[in-house]
C-alpha cells in the first residue's frame, strides 16, 4: 500500500472515530477515588463544547487524574456543540450537588444564563481553554495564548512563502479561535502579498471541516495555503484535498498539537501546528480549583504558552502523545 493511500486509511479510520463518539454520549470519570480513609468525596463536572475532539479528551483526562488523586469524583458530560443540552447539563450538576464546574464553552455568550445560575447556587466554575463572554461568573479562566497561536502560523508561512492566497477555517461561536485567526491577520497585515481570498465558518470538527472544504474545491477557487482554527478543523480540509488530489500544492496550518497532525506534519502533509498544552492546562485547571475551594487567592486570567511545532523542531516532541 503506498503513502497515499495509506494516509487515505488513516483519514478514514479517524473520521470513523470521530463520528463514533458524537451526538450526545456523556464520559465519567467517577470511579472511586483514593483519598484518606475518611474522606468524604467531592463531587466535580466538566463540560465541554464537544467530545468529537481528542484535545478535550486529553484536557478532560489531565483534570480527572488530579481529581481523583484527591479522592475525589469527576462527571464529565458531552453536549455535542448544542448550547443549550449543555446549559440543561450544568444545571443537572448543580442538582448533583457539585463542588465545581469546568466549562468550556460551546457559544461564549449563549452560556450566559448557566452561569447565573451557578453564581446564584454559589458552585464555582473554572472557564477552560476558550473564555466566556461575562466572565465576572467565573472564578477563573485558563486557556492558551490563542492570538500567539495565530501570530506564529502567520509568521512561518509568511518566512518560507513570498506570497499566498489563504483559505480561512474558522469556528466564529468561539473566541479561541477568533483570537487566533486574529493573531493571524494582524501579523500579515500591511503584505499584500498575503491575501485572504476565502474564511468559511466550520464547527472545530474533523468531519464538518472535510465537507466545507469540500465546498471551497467545488468553486475552483485558487489558494495555496489553509490556516485552521484548530487540528481537527485542518486535517479536515487536508482530508478533503487528498480527495482531489490537490494536497501537494497548499500549506496547511493547524492550532493544537495533537499527535495526528504531528504525524501529518512529519509525513510532509502538514506545514505546521501550533501546540497547545492540554494536560498541562487540565492540571493547572484542577489545582486552581481545589486552590480556590481551599481559599485561596487564585490568578482571574491564567495564560498557558503555545509553541509552533514544525518538521525543524518536531523530533523534540512526543509524536504519539500532547504536550
């Protein structure tokens, strides 16, 4: 089987993974935990944008093993990018009796109202990874520096290309990656040379990704490199150019880190990622709860580092693994 082909195989497995776990299935992680004797356990959600994503996976991940070192409990629930299943769901933790929750958010103002009623219960909430629009109803947000993330694309596009047409792959609910498409026009503002001739809205999936791009290649439309609010979104539109056959002539940009597009990136797929930190977020996230609960001061904004990962610096990270 040849590299292509098998890279074919390789899309189509992940994109069967990724359709899997969709729709409205919920992950616990409320195994027992194993604190002192005595100790009566806490009880903690989390709730994400979507589940369809192996970043929230892993953020998910991080923060449940430091729950659970404390003998503590973690429910985690997937609303599947629907707002309000994911507003009904925090209200159902709060039911539950929670100590906190960590919320990321599916649309930074739409969540408004679920927060209210977490101030008004008194149940603290951690803001992960993207920010909400009234942040006064949380205790604290962590994310990475997500207008970094676009500054860094756009300036290694920007050194090894004299020029490009760029396709934008955009989630606009959400103001991560609004912050890195951000980074990323600000940084090739003032160049001409450098021409966004397209910015379509996706949902930060693999699959929906895969058929807006799909789209873009239906109106023959000319452009040379791909910048993508996250990883799913551009091994999406990568998906979409081996389709065609195209994949060869554009630069494809990813935000994440993930291992597959650190994968794709060292078979020559993929120009570039810039990573983020997803356990070390989780861990981060999980301390400052516990921090706060305990009463102690903690930071309102906390910003974790991004790197650009490339093929000139990936051998000094784990390919199979986040960072």
């Amino acid at each position: 089987m040849g590299q292509k082909k098998r890279l074919f195989v390789w899309i189509f497995v992940l994109l069967l993974a990724a359709v899997s776990i969709s729709g409205g299935i919920f992950y616990s992680g409320n195994r027992p935990g194993k604190g002192p004797e005595g100790h009566k356990p806490l009880k903690f959600g989390a709730t994400y944008m979507t589940m369809n994503n192996p970043y929230f996976s892993a953020l998910n991940e991080s923060i449940r093993e430091v729950v659970e070192s404390n003998g503590d409990i973690l429910i985690t629930r997937d609303p599947a990018q629907d707002q309000k299943r994911q507003n009904a769901q925090i209200q159902e933790m709060l039911d539950e009796g929670v100590a906190g929750i960590f919320v990321n958010p599916v649309d930074w103002e739409e969540i408004t109202p679920a927060l209210q009623a977490c101030h008004e219960a008194q149940v603290p909430v951690f803001n992960v990874d993207t920010d909400v629009k009234e942040p006064k109803y949380v205790a604290t947000v962590i994310q990475s520096d997500n207008y970094q993330a676009g500054v860094q694309c756009a300036r290694d596009m920007m050194a090894k290309r004299d020029s490009a047409r760029i396709v934008i792959m955009n989630h606009y609910n959400i103001r991560s990656t609004i912050q890195r498409v951000q980074g990323f026009l600000d940084t090739i503002e003032g160049h001409p040379a450098y021409q966004v001739v397209e910015e379509k809205s996706t949902t930060s999936e693999l699959e929906v990704a895969m058929e807006v791009m799909k789209q873009i290649l239906d109106t023959d439309l000319k452009f040379d490199v791909v910048l993508g609010g996250n990883d799913p979104t551009a091994l999406g539109a990568l998906a979409a150019l081996q389709m065609c056959h195209v994949e060869d002539r554009v630069m494809i940009y990813g935000i994440d880190g993930s291992p597959d597009s650190k994968a794709m990136i060292q078979q020559g797929y993929m120009e570039g990622t810039s990573a983020q930190r997803p356990i070390r977020m989780g861990r981060i996230s999980a301390q400052a709860a516990y921090n706060y609960l305990e009463g102690k001061k903690i930071k309102k904004n906390i910003t974790v580092e991004v790197t650009l990962i490339t093929r000139d610096n990936l051998d000094e990270f784990d390919v199979d693994g986040w960072q």
